[in-house]
C-alpha cells in the first residue's frame, strides 16, 4: 500500500501521482487528494494502482449521479465539479503544449473553456452493444474488457433515446430475435440517433450475418413514436468500426434532417454529425470568428465531413473548397449545400494532401482532422502559406505535435477550448495561427 498525493489529471481522467521517480495512474483520484493505493501492475516506467481510501479529500470532489459511473467507464469525471473540470480540461491543453509543440503556452492566450449550463443528456446518438444476459439487454462495454455494464438510463444520452433502447430490447425478447454471440444470435448493436431538430430517429440494427428476416422486429420498432427511419448494416467482424458496408432501408426516409442554427442537414445513419448539437455551433462560431473572414477569401476546409464547417462560413467568403476522402460525406455534403441554398461551395472527395496540392490562392485553411491529427498536412499548409489557418482539434497532444510543425511559419494567436463531452477527459480545441 502506498500513500502519494496526486498532482494532476490525466489524459484519460485519471489522477497522476509519482513514486521513485515512476508516474503513478489512479482511476477516480483528484489532484490536491492525499490518498492511499494499491499497485496492480508495475513497469520499467509507470504504475497503475487501485484507490483504496482518500486521506484528503479535493474540494471539488461530488457524488457522481449516474449509478453505474464506477461500473460502466464510459464517462469518468463524474466524480468532480463540472465548473473545476473545465478548467482541468484547460490544462490537459497546456501540458500537452509544453510536452509535444516546443512552444510556450504562456505567450499566447488559451482561453476559458466553454461549457454547458445544463451539461446532461447532450448526446445525439448511441451505438449500443446488445448481449443475453437473461433476456437481451444494452448497455456500455468496461473498458478493456467483454463484460457488458447493462443499462436503462444513461443520463449523457438522450433520454428518448434511453426510452427507444429499452424498448427495443423487450421486442426482441417478445419475437424471439437474439443478440450476436459466438455462432448463435443475429444482433450485435443498435445504432440510434435523434434530430434535435425534428426530433426523428433514425435506428439501425448491427447485424452479424444476413440469413434471418428481421422484417418481423421492424414491423414493431416503427411504431415506436418518432422513429422515422430504420436500417440494417452487416458486420461479421473483419473490422472494429461499429458500421460495416452493406447498409440496407427497411422503412421510411433516407435521411433524417438536423439543424445547426440556421443550416439544415440531412443524415444517413453511417454519416458523422457533431454528438453534442449546442456544443456543436459554439464550436463553429468560433471556427468561424477565427477565420475573420471579409467576403473576399478563398478557403479550404480540410477533413469537410458532411460540410457543416464549410457551409458555416460559407456568407462570409469568397469561396469555399471542402475535402474529404469520405464518398458517402461527400454526397450528403453536397445534398446539405443544395438544401441551405448555397452556391458558393465546391466538395471534393480525396486525400487531403493531394488534393490541397491542387488548389492555389489560398486566404485561409481550416482543419478539423481525426484523433490522430494532420499529420503530413501539415508540411503542404507551409507549401501553401495561406495567411491564416483555423486548427479544429479533438486531441490536444496531436494538436500539440503538429504545432511544432507549423510554428515554423506560424504564431499561434490564441487556442479556444470547447467542452464537446461533459464528463470526460475530451476536449475540442480551436486554435488560430498567422503567417509570420
């Protein structure tokens, strides 16, 4: 048993202590705590250890409000004040910055992180795992294991979303329709989102084979109040995205429609969309404050999706190129331009790199890369020297990583961090960079 006092949050929430020199990872521990652990797993340069009594106490620790927090994983600074947890989400981005970019947070502004005022029940979708565990059930994986934490209410979805899967799952024992499991089953997720807009849903059954008609269960769900769509997609397991590539329509529209301030969106169930849709226009608010645009700008908005950032800034510039290597993105791109009446945007499917090569005269780009961050972008943004770059990130170390990058032409002005994910570790950042 050791006794340390934890001196920050990690990454993935967790407190972070030092012993002999190691770094010390404790799930559910707080800086400023004092407290006692357990070492489960020791290397040549880190501990992992398991709390076992708190001896001081952070003032910023609450007891979280879902039942399952210490169980289910998939949400891990419930246990602290939501206001202190903002500004630890600032510091995730400080410390990534003086571990990763070579530059010094402190000569240019990282701004307040914008929050929620009721931070619950703010995510649009949910891809449940379905398991038979007396009779089927939804719920979350614990992480790093096969062990389904079985849930009726998860207070950051929403909760007709909560409803519909309850719902569901009783059907499916009525009908006799059993999860995927093994060789046995059929049915391995159920896929949900809801407009915030419409308030439709869209559901989608993650099957693992296609022999047996679920004709019978469709029949049912669509009688669910709001449900306007329902798919069905095919994976057998060759990959470990959720979606595989045989997406089928048994009822309703093809898309269901959101809306994001004044721009509407149609969606396909395998389309990305923002999971937090008020979160979702601060972010590109300030995305589009950043680009200070003048109705005079070429730009290009790298990694587009379904276009939303590109058609955001769209009244504000000259031009807009979106790119992205997503055809399916592409196609509802294009759609979401047509239906908001905007014709000053032009999609492109492709790779980033290539196909920004391409393109010349740029005033501004924007990026809003994957986790895993821009990667050889960023040497073609110095090819390219537009006057301003707008960096949308959802990774603070890759953020970080590619900054030492473009630093070499660039003076970061200010990083804008966005809280997209209460009660995670997660932030969303948006950073503007000037040429020199």
């Amino acid at each position: 048993m050791l006794e340390l006092e934890v001196k920050k949050i990690g990454i993935n929430g967790e407190g972070i202590a030092y012993y002999n020199k190691k770094i010390v990872f404790i799930d559910n521990a707080l800086p400023k705590e004092k407290v006692k652990v357990e070492v489960v797993e020791e290397t040549d340069k880190f501990i992992k250890a398991k709390l076992k009594e708190i001896i001081v106490k952070s003032p910023f620790r609450v007891e979280p409000k879902c039942e399952k927090y210490y169980e289910c994983g998939g949400c891990n600074l419930q246990h602290i004040k939501y206001e202190e947890s903002l500004n630890l989400k600032r510091e995730l981005i400080i410390e990534a910055l003086e571990k990763y970019s070579g530059l010094n947070p402190r000569k240019f502004e990282i701004k307040k992180t914008i929050g929620m005022t009721n931070p619950y029940n703010y995510r649009n979708k949910v891809s449940a795992p379905i398991k038979d565990l007396n009779g089927c059930a939804w719920g979350i994986y614990k992480p790093n294991t096969n062990h389904l934490v079985i849930l009726h209410d998860c207070i950051v979805q929403y909760s007709e979303l909560n409803d519909l899967l309850n719902k569901i799952v009783k059907l499916m024992d009525k009908l006799g329709f059993k999860p995927k499991s093994k060789n046995e089953g059929l049915i391995k997720y159920v896929v949900a989102r809801q407009s915030s807009y419409t308030k439709e849903i869209q559901v989608t059954f993650i099957l693992g084979e296609t022999k047996t008609d679920i004709a019978p269960l469709v029949d049912e769900v669509k009688k669910i109040p709001n449900v306007a769509s329902i798919y069905s997609d095919i994976n057998k397991g060759e990959t470990i995205d959720i979606f595989g590539s045989k997406l089928k329509k048994h009822f309703g529209e093809d898309y269901i429609t959101d809306k994001l301030d004044n721009y509407c969106f149609d969606l396909l169930p395998n389309a990305f969309f923002q999971l937090n849709p008020s979160q979702a226009v601060h972010l590109y608010n300030e995305a589009k404050k950043a680009a200070k645009l003048s109705l005079k700008e070429k730009v290009v908005d790298c990694y587009c999706g379904v276009g939303t950032i590109s058609l955001w800034i769209s009244k504000l510039a000259k031009e807009v190129v979106g790119i992205e290597n997503n055809k399916e993105a592409i196609k509802s791109a294009n759609e979401n331009a047509i239906n908001n009446k905007i014709k000053n945007v032009k999609f492109i499917c492709g790779d980033a790199v290539a196909e920004l090569d391409k393109i010349n005269d740029i005033d501004v780009i924007i990026a809003d890369p994957p986790r895993s961050g821009m990667r050889d972008l960023t040497y073609k943004i110095l090819d390219k020297e537009p006057k301003r770059v707008v960096y949308v990130s959802c990774n603070p170390s890759t953020l970080a990583k590619d900054l030492k990058v473009l630093s070499k032409k660039y003076d970061v002005k200010y990083i804008q961090p966005i809280d997209m994910f209460p009660f995670t570790p997660h932030v969303e950042t948006v950073c503007l960079l000037t040429k020199k």
